[in-house]
C-alpha cells in the first residue's frame, strides 16, 4: 500500500504574490502540529507545490525526517482566474458548478484536476509502498481527490480547514481508504 498525506497549507498573510506568501505566526503554529499528528506513520518522502506557504507547511516534517522537500509545479494551487475575482465565492462556485468552465486566464476543474492527477500517478509510480507527504492547496487536493472519489466536492472544500491533512491510501493506482487527520 502506498500512503500519501495531502497536507493542507496553514494559515498565510496575504500577499499578491501567490507563489511567495508566507505562513502568518498562526500558520507556523499550525504546520508544527502537521508532524505531530503524521509522525507515527515515518514519512519516506515529502513533495510540494512551489508556493511557499505549502513548503512552510511540510518543512517541519522533511527536517524531522532529514528529507529534501521535491518541488512539483503541477501541485500548485489552480488558477480561477487572471485577476482577482471581484466576487470569489461566485467566481468558484461558477467552476464547480460546471467543471468545464474557466473564467478568463483561469483553468477550468477539468484541467487542473488532470494536471494534478499527473503528479498523484507519477508519486504513485515512484513511491510505491511507501508513505508521502505532499504540500498542498485546498482547491487542487479536492480536484484530486474528487478524480477518485466523487464524493470530495464542492461541499467538502467548502468544510476544509486551514491546515487539514487527509491520508489517501492507495493499492497500486487504486484508492482503497481515506481518513482525516487533523484535528482543530
């Protein structure tokens, strides 16, 4: 069995710069209990999006483990849309509402999903039997996840907290369990 623990990023401070926002104190906070709570399971690898929020957020864990954190471009965060959107809930809502649709400059569910499940299949190639933590974000982990088990929606994003960490265990490409393990 592989075992990959998708690792919500914690809490940031705003920026406009998306790939470069960091962790609030709370964030900090939070992304220190992150290894408490998947430690018991000894972590082999440790992946990330390239934003920084979501590598501060696995940091705790790869230097626990004496582990590089991997880069992949492909687990970063989707892009709704070229500018900031002038009504967020509207503009998400609108894409998980029609999976096709991409608002200008954005990616519609479709295409950040498979992105995203490029990487999930690749990790699960070259990680087999082996336990990964990926750094992620909210939107893509449940795109991900939804590719899966269509039960992870819009609803179930809409319940995500900040960090959260769900464990997807996988029996070669097949998802045969999900738990949560975060606890607030």
């Amino acid at each position: 069995m592989t075992n990959l623990y998708f690792v919500r990023h914690a809490h940031s401070i705003y920026t406009p710069d998306e790939l470069e926002r960091p962790l609030s104190e709370k964030g900090y906070k939070d992304a220190e209990r992150i290894l408490a709570l998947i430690q018991p399971d000894n972590i082999d690898v440790v992946v990330s999006s390239p934003y920084k929020r979501a590598v501060q957020t696995v940091e705790a864990v790869a230097n626990h483990y004496n582990l590089e954190i991997e880069i992949y471009e492909d687990l970063k965060e989707r892009t709704l849309t070229a500018k900031p959107a002038e009504d967020f809930t509207a503009a998400i809502t609108k894409v998980w509402e029609d999976p096709y649709f991409a608002w200008e400059g954005g990616e519609s569910n479709m295409e950040a999903q498979a992105r995203g499940v490029k990487v999930i299949y690749h990790l699960l190639d070259k990680y087999a039997g082996e336990n990964v933590a990926i750094g992620t974000h909210g939107n893509i982990m449940v795109l991900i996840m939804n590719h899966f088990d269509k039960q992870y929606d819009f609803s179930f994003w809409n319940g995500l907290d900040m960090p959260d960490i769900y464990k997807l265990t996988f029996d070669g490409d097949e998802l045969v369990g999900v738990s949560r393990m975060w606890e607030r």
